[in-house]
C-alpha cells in the first residue's frame, strides 16, 4: 500500500472519529445549554415576582394615609400636600405614577400635578382596575397610558374612606438589566400575550392562538388597536425558532409568577455549540491522527519516530493551554451562578414581606368592613332609642375583633406577638428583655445602661415598648459595623409625669440625605433596609401616649433617639 493511500485512509478515519466525537458533544452542550438557560429563566421570573411585589406594597402603605383621607375629604390644601407627597414617592420608589381617582371617577391628585401631562381631572371610569379596586377592593391591569402612552401595570386599592389609589409600574430598568444579561427576554400573560420584553417590537403579541372575541377584549384592556404576530415559531423538526434570531436556539420558560405572568428566555445555541463541537472534533481528529502517528512511527526508523513525537509534544502542548483555557472560563461561570444565586435569595426575602403583609390585609379586611357597617348602624339604633339592637351590634363587633385577633394570631412564626394594652410595666424589664433578645449581637459592643430604680414604671405595652427599644439598638448596632470601640450609652432620666429613655451610639451618625425624611416610609440608607422601621416604632409610641424623636448631633458624633413615656402612678 503506498504512502499516499495509507495517507487518505488515516485523513479519512480521522474525520469519521471527528465527526462521531462532534455529534457526542454536540447533544452534551445542548443539555448543558438548556439546563443554564432554564435556571437563568427561573432567576429572571424570581426577579420580576419580586419587582411586582415591592410595588403592590405602596398602594396598600397609602390605602389609610392621613392626607389621602383629607384629600377625598376635599380638606383645604390636603390634594396640595396630596400632589407633593407623591411626586417624593415617586422619586424614592422609581413608580412612573402614583395618583388618587375618587368615587366618582375623576384623579384629584397624581405626583405629575401641575405639569402639561398630569392625571388630574381625568376620568379613569373606563379603567378595568378601577373598576375591579371598587369591587373587590383591589385590581389590576397591564395596558399603555392614555397620557404617557407608555406601557405599564398598573396597581390599585381601595381606600378605607372610599376612593382608589392608584401606582403605575413600568419595566425599562429590568428590560435593560435582562438585555444586558444576553438573550431575548419576554413575559406572557395566562392568554400569552407577551406584556414585558427586551424586544420593544414584540410587546403585545400573541403566543398562541385566541378567539377572535377573546383577542377584541385583549385588545380593548390593554389600549392597543391591534395584537402582533408571534415571534415563535417551529422548524420541520420541531425545533423552536425566533425572530431575528439565526441558527438553532434554546428556549426556556419557568413556572408563572404574580398575575399568572411567565418568563421565557431565548438564547442563540450556535455561539455556544458551535466551539465545543469544534473543539471536540478537533481533539478526536488530533487524538486519531496521533495514534496513527504512533503506529506509523513504530514501524518506521527512528528518525521518523522523533520527528512525529515532536508534532505530538506540540499539539498536547496546544491542547493543555485550550484545557487550562476552559478551567478559567468554568472558574468564572461559577462565579456569575453565585451571584445570580445570591440575587435570588435577596428577592425571595422581598417577596416574602409582600406575602405576609397581603395576606394581614386580606384577611382583616372583611371584618374591619364588617365593623364599620356594624359601627354606622348602632348610631342610627341609638337616636331611635334601640338599645338591645345596639348592644347586639356591639357584640358582633366584639366578635369580630376577636376574628382579627385570630388572624393576626398566625403570624407568630414571623414577629413576636402583643398585646395592644397599655398598663404599668417595670422599665427595667422591659430594657432588660430587649437586651436579652440582642445578647448575641452586643457581646463585642460596650453597652452602659444607667441603673434604674426597679420599682419605676411606666404607661407601655411591655412586648411593643421592647420593640421599639430592639429597633433602636438593631439601628444603633447596624451603624457600629466596622467601628474601633464601639460603644451604646442607655440614660434613664425620671420626671414626676414622664419618663425619658435615650439611646445614644458613637457611630457615624444620621446620614444627611435621609436626616429630614427619617420618620417617614422607604427612607433608609442601608442597600438592605426597608425604610420601615423607625415609622412603625414612632406609630407604637404614639399609640402608647409617648414619642419618639431623634436628637440634634455634631455630624460624625453618633446617632441619638429619645423615647419618652408616660410615667405610672
């Protein structure tokens, strides 16, 4: 057989390994692609459940607020504050509009008031969410702005006092981020319309066939005149193809979130494939050809032995660096897991808070409704001289704060449970208890509390008094992170009517972009932090009959609050 038929036949065994070795890799890569892709879409569908819930908590912060009451109240001056309040929302949340629609129909406040697109005066009757807020006490609705002509969901609840407030949520940021992130992003809805994506063109098209009469009120809802067609489509083998996409793609989609809404995913499988079945071919065709080599060269002098080892050495030289090459990018593929990992942890705790504080809302609604009516009637009974009507009326209501009491019952597993009566508790304790609850995270602060008189009391709740001063001290050791000595100072001082705590920390004091906002909600200054804390402790001292304030400080000189209670007789 001479040189060059022996030649063509190793050429040939070679490509036949190749392409064997190609096809292997080729199903692997596309398993391993479609798997990264279906955890990708998962942590995007993570991400745009936890950006729904974070807003839906607005409306339901603002459902009871003092001027939104005063507002609908038509209070002078109240839809003014109304207008400014909202506009600083607006800006602290990144919500595209937050506006107040009364009874009636008509928005009476919006944070663009005053400008040539404001909502107010306009009649949003015709909007299906205000429409269902009426109803049922909440609603919403994906549809493009009759001003804006931007699309958004729109998120609405009832008030207590009638009227529906209303927040606009728009997806650039997240579109940007998911476009940033790499491939084609979009979320349908449960009739697979596509609503959020990272291609503008396909927004508002259809996924799946509708009836013409289900497609007309899709229409009408979301204030379009027509639905695009699909960009989804499917080649003979059933592969899924993509608009403006070339070559075989993976498509991924994860389990439906809020509203029903799902995330689909779109990756290009060429740029990925393509290398590792190059890859692959390239080594078995070099891995054939080095052992006809070898073989060759055993039967050959030593010579030509030599010379072949030599291309051997190179090409195993060549292949370690591609090995070491891939090492590095696995090494940064986990990495980047990592961090979409820790993402997802950050949005589960956000959804979590929306879970909870939805569901106190839901299940105390109907008898807080219940109350009212019941409340509304006994006044009534009492000018016409019912009294057994009104005493059974007032029974019913007992009944029904024992309900509430029930529900609010079941949140133990989230938040200490109190009780709402205000009674003589020892001081002492009750700064005690609070130290006790935190023992683990002030073992390496200095903590000096001034001695306090056991027998001193004052007017609390022992369980919300300590969570206010555990609000205080979490604030206090939060801020002492990284200090040198760090250091929190307990005075109390005791007058005949009233009692003062103050808790004072040599941290970096208030910080001054939230100094004058610091007492009202999703003001904060950690990456982490709500913005919800000291509101809420403010809300238990006033209802305690106290206050809680904080005090004037050189900057740089530490953080100081003073609690002051009611002293006990």
């Amino acid at each position: 057989m001479s040189l060059a038929v022996r030649a063509a036949a190793a050429l040939l065994l070679a490509a036949l390994v190749a392409m064997i070795a190609g096809h292997v890799a080729e199903r692997r890569a596309r398993r391993d692609v479609q798997q990264g892709v279906a955890a990708d879409a998962r942590l995007r569908q993570a991400l745009l459940t936890s950006e729904i819930e974070r807003f839906q908590l607005l409306p339901m912060a603002l459902g009871d607020d003092v001027d939104v009451r005063a507002a609908l109240a038509d209070t002078p001056g109240a839809r003014v504050r109304l207008n400014a309040k909202f506009a600083a929302m607006a800006r602290e949340t990144g919500a595209a509009a937050i506006y107040l629609i009364a009874p009636s129909g008509l928005a009476i406040a919006a944070n663009n008031a005053g400008t040539p697109y404001s909502f107010v005066g306009r009649d949003y009757r015709f909007r299906r969410y205000f429409g269902d807020a009426t109803r049922t006490g909440t609603g919403s609705q994906f549809a493009l702005g009759t001003v804006s002509q931007r699309p958004g969901l729109y998120l609405a609840r009832r008030t207590g006092v009638g009227g529906v407030v209303v927040v606009k949520l728009e997806f650039d940021r997240l579109e940007r981020a998911w476009r940033a992130a790499g491939g084609d992003t979009f979320v349908t809805d449960p009739d697979g319309v596509i609503r959020v994506t990272t291609r503008p063109g396909w927004r508002f098209a259809v996924t799946r066939p509708l009836s013409p009469a289900r497609a007309q009120v899709v229409r009408a809802d979301s204030g379009v005149a027509t639905l695009r067609q699909s960009p989804i489509s499917a080649t003979r083998d059933g592969e899924p193809r993509i608009a403006g996409m070339s070559g075989p793609v993976v498509l991924a989609e994860a389990p439906a979130g809020a509203f029903g809404w799902q995330v689909h995913l779109a990756i290009p499988a060429g740029p990925t494939i393509r290398p590792v079945v190059r890859a692959a071919q390239a080594v078995a065709g070099v891995s054939c050809l080095a052992l006809i080599a070898l073989v060759w060269a055993w039967r050959t002098r030593a010579r030509r032995r030599a010379e072949r080892t030599a291309v051997l050495e190179a090409a195993v030289q060549e292949r370690t660096a591609a090995l070491r090459r891939e090492i590095d990018d696995r090494i940064a593929a986990e990495a980047r897991a990592a961090d979409l990992r820790e993402g997802l942890r950050q949005a589960n705790r956000l959804a979590a808070l929306g879970q909870i504080t939805a569901s106190v809302a839901h299940e105390t609604a109907q008898p807080v409704a219940a109350i009212r009516t019941y409340a509304a009637n006994g006044e009534l009974l009492l000018d016409r001289g019912a009294l057994d009507d009104v005493r059974a009326n007032l029974r019913a209501i007992a009944g029904l704060t024992d309900r509430i009491g029930a529900v609010t019952a079941q949140l133990r597993g989230f938040a200490r449970k109190g009780s709402g009566a205000v009674r003589a508790v020892p001081l002492a304790d009750v700064i005690a208890g609070a130290r006790l609850m935190l023992k683990e995270r002030l073992r390496a602060i200095d903590v000096r509390v001034t001695p306090i008189d056991p027998a001193l009391a004052v007017m609390a709740g022992r369980i919300r008094l300590e969570q206010v001063l555990v609000n205080l001290l979490q604030n206090a050791i939060e801020a002492l992170e990284g200090r040198p000595a760090p250091r929190i100072d307990m005075a109390v001082v005791a007058a005949d009517d009233t009692v003062t705590v103050t808790v004072r920390d040599n941290g970096p004091g208030i910080a001054p972009e939230i100094a004058d906002r610091l007492f009202t909600p999703f003001a904060t200054s950690r990456p982490a932090g709500l913005g919800l804390g000291l509101v809420i402790s403010q809300d238990i001292m006033a209802d305690l009959g106290g206050s809680l304030h904080v005090a004037a400080g050189e900057a740089g000189a530490g953080a100081t609050f003073v609690v002051t209670l009611r002293r006990a007789a």
